[in-house]
C-alpha cells in the first residue's frame, strides 16, 4: 500500500517545530524561580541559569592588610549598616594593582558574618556577565536575605555597552536597586574606562563634556570611592612581618628585612600581592606549611 504524500500544510508543521526546537536549544537556560536556601557565598553563572555556591571562600584575616587601615575600617562599616538592614552605600575600590581590594572585599565579608546568625550572601559576578545583572537582580529581589555583588577588576573599553545594564542596576532603571543588595566592585581605573579613550573623545566631538558624560559618570553611581596607592618601604615591611607573626615563621628580624627587600627589588614592586608571594616562598624555604 503507497503511503499519502505529506500535503503542505503537514511539511510547514513539521519545519515549523523543528525551527522551535533549534531556538529552544539556542535560547538561555531559564532562571531558576527560588535562589539556593543555604550558602553564604556563590557565582554567578548566567550561561547556566543558575547560582553556583562557593564551599570556602578564599578569604584572609582582615587583620593582616596592612597599610590600608582607613579603607578597611570605611568599608567594615558600609558592609555592617547594609547587613543590619540600616541604608549604604555601593562601593567602588580602585587604585594600584596588588594592594588588596579584593582581598578586602572578601575579608570584611567574612569578618561581618562572624557575628551573624543570617549570612550576608556574597555573589560574584564576572566581568563578561555584567550584561546580566538586570536578570540577577531580579532573581534577588524576591528573597528575604541580604546580598552581596562582587565584580573584580571591573572596566570598559571603546565600543563596549555593557556598562548600561550596570548604570541602570546600580541606580537608574524603572526598579531601580533591591534593597536587599549592595554592589562592590574593584577597578584599576577610578572612571572604569581608559584615559587615552577619555581624551581621544572630548578631543573629537562638538560638546567635549557629553561625550564621555554617559560612561565617566558610571563610577559616580557608587556613592563610595576608595582610592589604594602604592605602599612605602615601610609599609611592605609591616605587611611582611604581619605574615611571619601570623604564620609563626622562624627567622631572624635582619635575615628576614634583607631577604624580603630582595624579593621586591627583583619584582620591581613593593604590593601586599609581592608581600604575601614573598611569605609563600619564605614558608616553603623554611618547610613551614600556611
């Protein structure tokens, strides 16, 4: 028996449903409609459609940032009246390289849910996925719980418009900002965006000051701006003997002063991330474990 030929309203269907299939397959996974109900540290993962938890966060003891006293004790603060549920600022920590403002970030996180029952909940959130922070911060604002969000060494560069979706989470936007949420982010640059990039467009446009008005006045959706310089001799050295009292290394005060001098000198650099290199080859020298 010949089978009937397909007529073609049948073939349309079946291309039809085959073109769904594929856009379904392109599309992003669908966000999950309840945020994970335990954890006090995740990543964002928006490819996922989902929030990936941290088990331990790579967190040091405030104690031992040195030479940045004043940002430390600023930004405790802010992170404790937002915890309390009492209003804050979001903050921008920018400044040379290697001077712990991540490390800080993390710090004063762990140091504020020490005297927590409920966890303040740090989410990471990656540069490249700042595009979808609107999606995020709406998974947030329904939960009870207090967040957060973290981007490390966050800039932009020519031709990039991501820095939209975050002008309008930080404080724009018909929703503007949950109140359960509180943005960090770290920057080698005050205004996220290069200098050379500033200049080129005031020096090309009829009206210098509204052409790099819309991403120059990003930073100024932070209402707190913390600036880290470069340390002193004299800084790194503290920096140097806060880890060797911490980790009980044995070594000798002026064997220790030339040695860590050295190990700068061959960096060029004089950084807690020099400071704390120093300390990891110092430890393994000695046969001390950190």
């Amino acid at each position: 028996m010949k089978k009937r030929p397909r007529s073609a309203s049948q073939g349309s269907s079946g291309l039809g449903a085959r073109a769904v299939q594929a856009l379904e397959r392109l599309a992003p996974p669908a966000v999950p409609a309840a945020l994970p109900d335990k954890g006090a540290a995740f990543v964002w993962e928006p490819g996922l459609g989902l929030l990936s938890p941290v088990a331990q966060v790579a967190a040091i003891d405030i104690g031992l940032l040195k030479a940045i006293e004043n940002q430390r004790e600023t930004l405790s603060a802010n992170t404790r009246r937002f915890a309390d549920g009492l209003p804050a600022n979001n903050a921008l920590l920018w400044g040379a390289r290697g001077m712990g403002k991540s490390s800080l970030v993390k710090a004063v996180h762990a140091e504020v849910n020490d005297a927590r029952k409920t966890a303040l909940v740090l989410i990471e959130i990656h540069r490249e996925d700042v595009a979808s922070l609107p999606q995020l911060l709406r998974l947030l604002r329904a939960d009870k719980r207090r967040f957060l969000l973290f981007c490390d060494v966050l800039s932009f560069d020519k031709d990039d418009t991501s820095y939209k979706s975050l002008k309008a989470a930080l404080e724009g936007g018909i929703e503007g900002r949950p109140a359960n949420v509180l943005f960090y982010a770290t920057s080698n640059r005050r205004h996220l965006m290069p200098r050379d990039l500033v200049d080129n467009e005031r020096a090309t446009v009829i009206n210098p000051g509204e052409a790099v008005e819309e991403k120059v006045s990003l930073s100024d959706r932070f209402g707190l701006w913390l600036g880290f310089h470069n340390c002193s001799q004299d800084d790194y050295l503290a920096m140097v003997d806060g880890y060797v009292a911490h980790y009980g290394l044995k070594i000798e005060a002026e064997e220790l002063r030339a040695k860590a001098l050295a190990w700068a000198l061959t960096r060029g650099a004089r950084s807690g991330r020099v400071a704390w290199q120093f300390i990891q080859d110092l430890a393994g020298e000695l046969g001390t474990r950190i």
